[in-house]
C-alpha cells in the first residue's frame, strides 16, 4: 500500500527521518546518492539485537527509495576486528580457538564442519541470507578487503600525520568516570531484555594506547603470531617507517607505512574516518554510545579531522526476548533473525521493528506470546483492508509487508497462527491429517492444498517442534477414559450426549464454538444463543467446568488447543469414541 505523500501530522518515524536524512544529504552531496549504514562484526551469532542496527537505517533508506531518491545502505562488516573471546555454544568450537584471541576474524578458522573459510564468513553468511528473506537491500564492505588491499592507506597515513590533533580529543575524555558499563562480551545475562548494541563493531571502545614514543591511533596485526598484542614503538612521518613489537610473541619488525595493510585504526578513530570516506549520512547507534566518551559521541569530533561531519545518528533502545534470556553474542545460545524467521514470517519480524521508534525497546516472542503478537497482526491487517487502521499503524503494515522494490511473499490464505499451531501439534506434521483439519475449520470455502497457508504453516509447525516443551504438547488418548466416564453424574453425561448429538450439524470452526459454548447454556435453560447479557454469571463457571471435562477426556489434562480446533483435529468417529458415556 502506499505510504508516500502523508502528512506530518501522521507520519510515522521512518517518515520524519527520512525528511531530515533527505534535506541533509542534498545540503551536504546535492546530487549524489544518499548514503545510510550499519556496521556488524561477525564475532559469533549476529543476533536479534544487532538487527536493529541493520533495521532502523533499512526502513529509512526504503522510505526515500519510495520517494525516487537513489539510496545506498552500506553494511560494514567489522571482520578485521580482533577475535575477543571464545563464545560458548557454538558448535564445532572448543578451547582450542583460545589461541587464535587477539588474530583478526577473518584469520580465525571457522567453527569445525563449517562450508566458509573463516570465522567471520561463517556468521556473516547466516545473517546475509535472513537479510535477503527479510526484504533488505544492501552494500556490503568487507573491513579486512579494505584495509588489506590499501584502500583505506591515505586515510591511516593522515590519521598518523595528525596523531597529536586526535590525541587531545580523546584526552578530553580519558579522565572522566567511565560509564557504568561493560565491554561487548562481558554482560551478565539477565532475564529482561537483550541489549541491541552488542555485537556491533560499536561496541568495541578502542581508543589507541600511549607508550613512550607516543601516542598512535593505528595497531599493526603481528606479522609472526597475527595477533594485535603489538605496541607502535616509533614512527617517521616522512618515510611513514613504523616500528613495532609484539607482546605475545615477542616479534619486531620496522615497516613503510605508505606499503605496509596488515594493520588497522583504533575503533575510535576508524569510524569516524569511514564516515568522512563514505560521506554517511545516517547511521544509528546503540545506547552504549550516548554518554561521554563513547565512540559516537568522541567521533563527532574526531570526524571534522578527517573533513567530515557525523552522521544523523539516533541512539536505538534494546530488543527484548520473551521467553529467553539477555545474553550477548558471545555466549551461545542467542536468538538470531534465524532463529526468528524459523517461526515467524518475515512481516511480522519486519513489523516489530518498523513500529517503535529507534528508542523505544521491544520484546520478540519466542514463547506462547507469538500467538497474541500473531493475532494483533491479523486484526491491523484487517483495520488496513476496511480502512480503518491509523495513519502510522497503516505506515508500519505497509513497510513490514513490502519495500520500494516490492510486496515481500505472503501466505496467500493466512489463517489465525494459534490454529495453526494447535493442529500442527495435534497432527505431529502429518500433512494429509492437517489438510483434512484445516479443510473443515470451514467447509464452505475448503483449501485444496497445504501450499495455501504456506509458509505460515510452516512456521508455526517449527514452533511448536522448537519452543513448545514436550510436557506441554497435545496428545490425544487413544482409548476413552472409562473411570472418568463412570464416575459422572447424570448432568456430566447429560451435557455429553448434547455435544455429541450436535457435532454432524455444527462441524466448522464457527459451528464448534457455538456448541461447545452452548451446551452449558442449554443445560442452565437458556438458548444457545444466548448472549453475555442474558445469561448469570454461573453460566461462565458452567463453561469452564464443561471445557475442562472435556479436555480430560481428550488429552487427559486441564486445558489444551481451543476445544473446537482440537474436536476437528481428533474428527468425528474418535471424539465419539472418547465421550461416548
């Protein structure tokens, strides 16, 4: 649906930035692309916080596309980063990759039995194919090609050139309290939410180190062991010969600067410099990055060295996970948009991002909650169709259903994720069972195959296969449960013959609900018709009475799937079978 040509006054967050990106841009490169970006390290699972990173730039970016304004959104990936630490979790890697601490990602071997040459391909790969499945368009920078093949050589030589300038900026800072805050890596994990920043090449707050040649705002990787435990011990600017040693191994060699690319600038000092090479005009950063000292706030200034200025940058809050813990990517286990869009379709994933703005955080389902997320994204889709959504509710659905190039693939039949769920899980992924099911939720308008409600189906089926506990899945009895059966009174068998004498002309969804609520209302001496307003309050009790009944009989416990799901999942013959008195 369109979304261009709105008000202010109903414009959305991903409309007011884009005015601000646009007005920018021609002020600062009138008639040149405008440029956004993200930056990523692939240091373990790019997960679902790091996400937003790639998100809120992404949606920006479309939203001029839409317009007829040519746009690149760069994604630097920070894979000459130092490997920091082993992550726990990830298969394939033991102790053993403790020795490659300190090598840049890329020279790290990747986890055993993967299909890429290193470290940083292997978790660049997972997040570029979810990236494509989500609809988003990219350019992405290699930082190892970049720094190793010399296109960055002008910008290091400058930064070393002006060495003194960048210093007295960052000594501005060095003295104050640092944040209360940990490194990447370094979080406890806590239940409430996971911290979006993490992960990034952001989160590293490298700012050069002091020795007593100096200070240096560039780090050789050694030229024995790899690693980056070296210390700049003298340098010529006008031969730009460098000298190094290693602490790890104890290697030292002099070098020409203006030749030598196994090395790389200090995070404090790289990003503000890409800024100024790519001319970035947007780029958004994690909260990590507001106080002072931060690498945002210090690149700022740094920028104006390099001839640049910084970008349009709004901080973005955290992304929670409901049903996992806040973890960082180093530590195993997190949710990733893999893991996301394994039980998810990509519009409801692009949804959750498109509809707070950057600072406000967010939970991701993972648990039962899906399902309520699921149906709140089937009634705005209906409020979009009879028109009656909100101005930004209807800017949200439109940018999670499609991009400038085009609507994203779709369920063609999206029936209600909960009932999906609940006969996967009844089915066990029978495929013939589960289209008799769902053929019969309404027999007027039967599917004629399981490719209709696909991929949702299958998305919901992964669910259940993934997060639902084994204790807590549908199994339906095979035998009846006689003592049950025995031990009911005349009103218990009473309200079983009404239920089952009803079941051939209300088979369907619809004619389910009605009778398995209007047994108890029957029972009471009212009609089945009857509405909340017509009937006491113990008709409620009634209900809940009958209902539970009936899942005993069923599944042998409390509750279960919505009673007129699971009475067409178990068909006919069997219920009779198993509520036959």
């Amino acid at each position: 649906m369109p979304i261009v040509g709105q008000s202010t006054e109903t414009t959305d967050w991903v409309s007011r930035f884009a005015d601000e990106v646009i007005e920018e841009s021609e002020r600062r490169a009138p008639g040149k692309p405008v440029v956004v970006a993200s930056g990523l390290s692939p240091s373990g699972p790019i997960h679902l916080g790091n996400l937003r990173e790639v998100m809120t730039p992404h949606l920006v970016a479309d939203e001029i596309r839409r317009r007829g304004h040519t746009v690149r959104h760069l994604i630097s990936w920070d894979d000459y980063d130092r490997y920091r630490k082993v992550p726990a979790g990830v298969p394939g890697v033991d102790d053993s990759w403790q020795q490659h601490i300190g090598k840049p990602l890329t020279s790290v071997p990747a986890p055993a039995g993967s299909a890429y040459p290193n470290w940083a391909e292997h978790f660049k790969a997972a997040m570029t194919t979810s990236l494509a499945e989500l609809g988003v368009e990219f350019d992405g920078i290699s930082q190892t090609a970049q720094y190793t093949s010399g296109v960055y050589r002008e910008q290091v030589l400058f930064a070393m050139k002006h060495r003194g300038d960048i210093d007295a900026i960052l000594d501005q800072y060095r003295t104050k309290k640092a944040p209360a805050k940990k490194q990447q890596g370094q979080k406890p994990v806590d239940e409430a939410e996971l911290e979006a920043a993490e992960g990034s090449g952001a989160a590293a707050e490298d700012d050069g180190s002091i020795s007593a040649a100096g200070y240096f705002p560039y780090k050789p990787y050694c030229g024995q062991c790899e690693k980056d435990l070296t210390t700049v011990t003298a340098y010529d600017d006008d031969t730009t010969e460098l000298t190094y040693v290693c602490a790890d191994c104890g290697f030292t060699e002099t070098v020409r600067l203006n030749e030598f690319n196994r090395g790389k600038l200090v995070w404090k000092v790289d990003w503000p410099m890409r800024w100024a090479f790519e001319g970035v005009i947007f780029e958004p950063s994690g909260v990590d990055h507001s106080s002072p000292g931060s690498s945002f706030q210090v690149g700022g200034q740094i920028v104006g060295i390099f001839g640049g200025k910084q970008p349009i940058g709004p901080m973005y809050a955290f992304v929670g996970i409901s049903g996992m813990a806040k973890m960082s990517s180093s530590k195993g286990g997190v949710p990733t948009p893999a893991d996301a869009l394994q039980i998810m379709e990509p519009q409801l994933l692009r949804w959750l991002y498109a509809r707070r703005r950057p600072n406000q955080s967010f939970k991701i389902a993972f648990d039962q909650e899906i399902q309520r997320l699921y149906d709140e994204w089937d009634k705005l889709a209906a409020k979009v169709t009879d028109d009656s959504v909100l101005p930004a509710d209807a800017a949200a659905y439109a940018r999670a259903v499609g991009t400038a190039a085009g609507e994203l693939p779709k369920t063609p039949r999206p029936m209600a994720y909960r009932t999906l769920a609940s006969v996967a899980d009844i089915t066990a992924g029978a495929e013939d069972q589960t289209l008799r099911i769902l053929s019969e939720l309404d027999p007027a308008n039967p599917l004629s195959t399981l490719d209709e409600v696909r991929p949702r189906l299958d998305k919901a089926e992964a669910w259940i296969n993934t997060h639902v506990p084994a204790d807590q899945r549908t199994v339906v009895r095979a035998e009846p449960d006689t003592e049950l059966l025995k031990s009911l009174d005349d009103e218990g068998r009473a309200s079983l013959r009404l239920l089952l004498d009803g079941l051939d002309t209300h088979w369907s969804l619809d004619g389910l609900t009605h009778l398995v609520y209007g047994v108890p209302k029957v029972q009471a001496g009212f009609s089945a018709d009857a509405g909340p307003k017509e009937l006491p309050p113990e008709i409620k009790v009634a209900q809940r009475t009958f209902f539970a009944l009936l899942y005993h009989l069923l599944v042998s416990r409390d509750t279960g799937p919505r009673l007129p799901t699971l009475l067409l999942a178990v068909g006919q013959d069997r219920v009779r079978k198993l509520l036959a008195a």
